[in-house]
C-alpha cells in the first residue's frame, strides 16, 4: 500500500488521465474500501459485491439524501463505473486485488445511492371533481 503523499500523487494522475471522474470519485472510492474494510471483524480481503454493499453505505453516512447527486456529480452513475475507478486506482498501486477478482464483477444491477423511501413520490389519488 502507497503512502499518503504517493497516494494523492497517484490519484491527482488518474483523475487528470480519466476525465470522465472528478479528483473526488478516486478519494471516494478509496474512503469507501478502507470503510468497507474497516467494518469486518477480521482484516481480509473484499469481493465486488461486498465492496458495493460498503460503498453504498459509506455514501449514505457521508452524504444522506444527497448521495445519488454527489456521486453522479463524480462520475459514478454506476456499480460498473464504481468498479471501473477501483480498477484505475489496483492499476495505479491504490489499491490491490487478488487474482480471482474481475472488473467485470461489478457489472451488476446495484443502487449506490437508494433513494429513501420517505422520499420517494406517492401517487396521489385524484380528487372527484366537484360540481357547482
């Protein structure tokens, strides 16, 4: 693992190789691994899903009601755009995986950021119309 000055050297790289992320989606998804990693009861390594699981909780507790515009603001629309920056950031030395591990594995159907349900729109009955 990189040291903090490498680290920054290496995502400041990739974010001025990859416009499609802001700077803030590598720190993110970095943030979100050690998160995820964080909440095991034995340090081990994560798989795709566990990681999006991770992920999705992190932007919850950073974000609220706001994780869905903060993370498209980065560029993660997606589960597979999440694996892709996890990818960018195993090939820049960022991160590490373990032979088994694919970026297709985060071509799923996964929301990083569920809309709450109290936020979610009801539908409305119709009102009767009324004759005067």
């Amino acid at each position: 693992m990189k040291k903090a000055p490498e680290i920054a050297r290496a995502i400041d790289l990739l974010a001025g190789q990859h416009g499609e992320f802001r700077r803030c989606a590598f720190e993110f998804v970095q943030e979100a691994v050690l998160f995820t990693v964080s909440r095991l009861e034995e340090r081990r390594h994560v798989k795709a899903f566990e990681l999006l699981e991770g992920a999705r909780d992190y932007a919850r507790d950073q974000y609220g009601f706001l994780a869905r515009a903060v993370l498209f603001d980065m560029g993660i629309f997606s589960a597979e755009n999440f694996g892709n920056v996890v990818f960018l950031l195993i090939g820049a030395g960022v991160l590490s995986a373990d032979r088994d591990d694919r970026q297709e594995d985060f071509i799923v159907q996964f929301d990083l950021a569920p809309i709450p349900l109290p936020l979610r729109p009801r539908r409305m009955p119709l009102r009767e119309k009324i004759d005067a």
